[in-house]
C-alpha cells in the first residue's frame, strides 16, 4: 500500500484565485434521491472526492444505475443516476461499499418509500462522535414503518402514510432521511424542527425539480405532500458549491494572509455566521460578481487588512457557527498576536470534534480542553511538525496550520482529507503557497524513515532541517 503525506513549507501569505467545488454535504443526500427515479436523474457540478466514489460505489451495490464523467475523480463533474428494478439485498458482512461510507444510511428513506423495504448497513461511530440514528429510526417509525436492527445491518418495511413530526434535534441527516421518505407517504408530512442548513435546501431544490411537492426549506417546518406513485420523475440539478469549502480557504488565508478570490461560491447568507466571526478576526469577505460568457458568477474576495485577531466562538446548527468550520477556526486562531489573551471555542454539535487539538499542540499550539471549550492563547505563529490527520475537518486544520507555520509540516494519513477536498495541492500551490504530496511505496527503508519522522513529532520539537532531512530523503 503505498503511503502518502503532504510536505508543507510554511510562511508564505495565499493569493491568487481558487475555483470552489460542488457542495460534498449536498450531493452525498442527493446521490440517495437517485434511488426514488426510474428515469435519469443528472447531476452537474459534482465533486471529485472519496466520498462521492463510495456513495457510487454503495449506489451501485443495491442495484441503482450510475453513470458519467464524475466518478473515480477522472475529471469531468456530472452523474446521471436511475434505479429501474427492486433493490438488491446487500452483500454479507464487511465486503460492502456501504460500510465504507456513513451516508448509506440516507437510502433508508427513499427506498422505503418508493419500494415499502429497505436495507442498509449500520454505519461506523466516525471519530468525531457516536452518532447515532435513533432520530432517523424514530422519524421513519412515525411514518408508519417498522424498522429492525439486524447485526451490523437496519432493515425496514412498511407502506409510509403522511403525519406530523417534531424533531427533538435539527439533525440534518434524520431531516434529510425523512424529507426524501415523505416525498412518496400517503398524505401530508410536517417537519417541525427540521435541520435549516443549505444543503437540506439544495436536497429540497433538486427533489422538486424530480416532481416532490415540498416548502419551506431553510425554515425550521417544511411540509411535503407525498406523491403516493411508483417514483418521481428524471431531472437535472446543479449542486450547490461547497460553502465548507470557502471557509476552509478563508481561514488558511486568515492564517498566512494575503488576498483570494474564491470563484463559484454560495450565497452569503449560507455562510453569515462564519463571516461576522471572521470579519471581528479583522478578514474581510466581500462578494463579487464575474461575468463568465453569457453568465454572471458569484464570486468572494477574503482579504486580511491588519493583524489576525483572536474571537471566541460556538457552534451551533445552521444559522449558527458551521460545526465543520470549527477546527479550521481554531487552527488560524492560534496565528493571531499573542497579546491577545485567551480565547474559547465550543463545540455544541458532536461531542468528540477537538482530535486536531493534540497535532496543534505539537506545533507548540497553547490550547487546553475542557470539556466541550477549548482554551486557547494565540502565539502569533507555530513551528513545522510531522502531524497525523484524524479526520475530515481536522486535517485541513492542519493544513492551515502547516501553511502558516514557520518550517517544514508533514501531514500523514491524507485519506481523511480526500473525502472532502478536491485538488488541495493545486489550489493552493497556484496561490503561492509551498505544498506537495508525497508518494512513497511501502519500503522497510522508508517505513523507518517515516516512523521517525511521526517519532519526531512526537518528541520535544527538535529543529525543522531533521524533518526536513527525513522528508527529503523519502520523498
Ligand atoms: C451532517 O452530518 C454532515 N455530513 C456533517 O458534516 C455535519 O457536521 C453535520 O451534518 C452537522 O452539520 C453530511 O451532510 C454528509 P447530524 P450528520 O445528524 O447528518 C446527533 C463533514 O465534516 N444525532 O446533524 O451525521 C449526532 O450524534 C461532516 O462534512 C443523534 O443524536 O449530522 C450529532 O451529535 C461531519 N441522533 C448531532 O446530532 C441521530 O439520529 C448532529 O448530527 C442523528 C444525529
């Protein structure tokens, strides 16, 4: 197996223009709609990153057509996705692509409510917290079905009638599970207390254009008249850019400073939490707009005008502060000038979503965690290390914090990253920064080389040229 790290050379400031992808959080629940056409549904704009691969991979498992440019990341950005016959039961045991992907969990509502059965796979506690589907399974039992835990597998039966649900939590994949499973019930369903994230609404957007008959996405009740026919029907639908995305820039570029102009991105209002933060941070986000042919583009300009300064933060579901944002947020925070004084951030969303602390730290990173707040005092800069990514939002974390750094950062373990970024390394490079994957194949040489190099890092920083050293050598 080969193993791969990104080399980072910290302390140059980011400019240049960076294109911003599909939105991953919207075409991973709008893969699963695919499951409730017999006719084609095309998406455009779709992200190349391991997560769409495995959520066509586990599509395909069940027995759901995909085809098109957008898989396996070979460059083009459209699916066309339909389902023409009953799903398939899925393999036994570990051998299935569902169990690779935690958003199998989103087949549950559309094919129960197109078919009256469903099977998926019960997904693994990622890293940032139990997540449990107790609000998936209750929602869907409230919608007349009967649903069963079966070993590492849910299954569920029933004929769906419309009825009044209120969600106790605005959890966004229980909302997206229900929306899709109301779209077919007998009757009308109403959704109080419903996740209000932007991509819910994109979901909301695309399963309209496919024949639902849905209102009120972004507000906290939306209504579905459920269409009690064999399906929806084909349509096209351009996902959303990422909106995550743009603010994983923007705080890389909070952090080493300079100016962007982050192309393709959402509307303000999706991100206005996270802007009014980074604005009292002393970063400034202006949207702009790009005549691009016949059309108009919406673009953003992040530009830092003076010293970074530390904000507190916590994270909250939409409108609040991203929860996906936060890591990012705490890795530039410690970039900001030291005379500051301490700062807090507060996770109120997943219980386990500070893993980035621990790498922060070994780049001589002042945080200390207690409970859901992290206590940080800013130290103007840090120092390269070899860090180990954990997850999804943490390793670009970490990525911020090697841009910035004064030194050499490594950053092992990418596969976390590649879920959810696409092309980091070019983007970047193309706005000045110094980064580069490495590729080394598993050798008893180099397998020494890079367990001292995560040994350094774990170590009492020693000067950045035995990093640099190693890095060198194994690249
Ligand atoms: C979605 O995850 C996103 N993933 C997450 O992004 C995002 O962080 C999260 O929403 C919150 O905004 C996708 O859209 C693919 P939740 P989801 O259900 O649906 C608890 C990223 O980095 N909960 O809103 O799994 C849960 O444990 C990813 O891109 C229950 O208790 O999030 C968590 O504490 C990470 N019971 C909270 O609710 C349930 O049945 C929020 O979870 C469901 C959730």
């Amino acid at each position: 197996m080969q193993k791969t790290w990104l080399k980072i050379e910290g302390g140059s400031p980011l400019n240049g223009r960076i294109s911003i992808a599909g939105a991953k959080n919207a075409v991973l629940p709008i893969l699963a709609a695919g499951i409730l056409v017999e006719q084609k549904l095309k998406l455009e704009n779709v992200p190349q990153l391991l997560d769409t691969d495995a959520m066509v991979s586990a599509l395909r498992e069940v027995g759901v057509l995909v085809e098109g440019s957008g898989v396996k990341a070979s460059g083009g950005d459209t699916l066309e996705l339909c389902m023409v016959a009953q799903p398939r039961r899925l393999p036994s045991g570990a051998h299935s692509a569902a169990r690779n992907i935690r958003t199998g969990v989103l087949f549950l509502g559309p094919m129960l409510a197109r078919f009256g059965w469903a099977q998926v796979c019960l997904p693994g506690g990622c890293q940032i917290g139990a997540r449990p589907l107790d609000l998936h399974i209750w929602g869907l039992e409230k919608l007349g079905a009967r649903v069963l835990e079966k070993g590492d597998r849910i299954e569920a039966k029933g004929r769906l009638r419309g009825t009044d649900i209120s969600l106790p939590f605005p959890s966004v994949g229980a909302s997206e599970n229900l929306i899709m499973a109301a779209t077919l019930a007998r009757g009308t369903t109403r959704l109080r207390g419903v996740a209000r994230e932007p991509e819910v609404a994109d979901l909301c957007r695309c399963l309209r254009a496919m024949g639902a008959a849905i209102e009120g996405e972004g507000s906290t009740e939306i209504i579905i008249e459920g269409k009690n026919s064999v399906g929806l029907r084909g349509a096209t639908h351009r996902l959303m850019p990422d909106r995550i995305e743009v603010g994983s820039y923007a705080l890389a570029l909070a952090a080493t400073g300079g100016s962007l102009i982050l192309c393709d991105t959402p509307p303000r209002e999706d991100l206005q939490a996270f802007f009014e933060q980074l604005s009292l941070c002393g970063v400034e986000c202006i949207e702009e707009s790009e005549k691009i042919g016949e059309g108009v583009r919406k673009n953003t300009r992040i530009t830092r005008t003076a010293d970074l300064r530390a904000v507190s933060i916590s994270t909250a579901p939409h409108p609040g502060f991203a929860t996906d944002l936060q890591a990012q947020f705490t890795a530039a925070m410690c970039f900001a000038a030291s005379s500051q004084g301490q700062v807090v951030i507060t996770e109120n969303v997943f219980e386990n979503r500070f893993r980035h602390l621990l790498e922060l730290q070994r780049m001589g990173a002042k945080i200390d965690l207690r409970g859901r707040s992290a206590y940080l005092s800013p130290q103007g800069t840090l120092r390269g290390a070899a860090v180990r990514a954990s997850d999804l939002r943490a390793s670009f974390s970490l990525v911020i914090a090697g841009l910035a750094a004064q030194g050499t950062t490594t950053i092992s373990e990418l596969h976390h990253l590649d879920r959810g970024y696409e092309s980091i390394e070019a983007k970047l490079s193309a706005c000045g920064a110094s980064i580069r994957r490495i590729e080394a194949k598993k050798t008893k040489a180099t397998e020494s080389i890079n367990t001292e190099s995560m040994a350094i890092s774990r170590e009492p920083q020693r000067t950045g040229n035995s990093i640099e050293k190693i890095a060198s050598i194994a690249s």
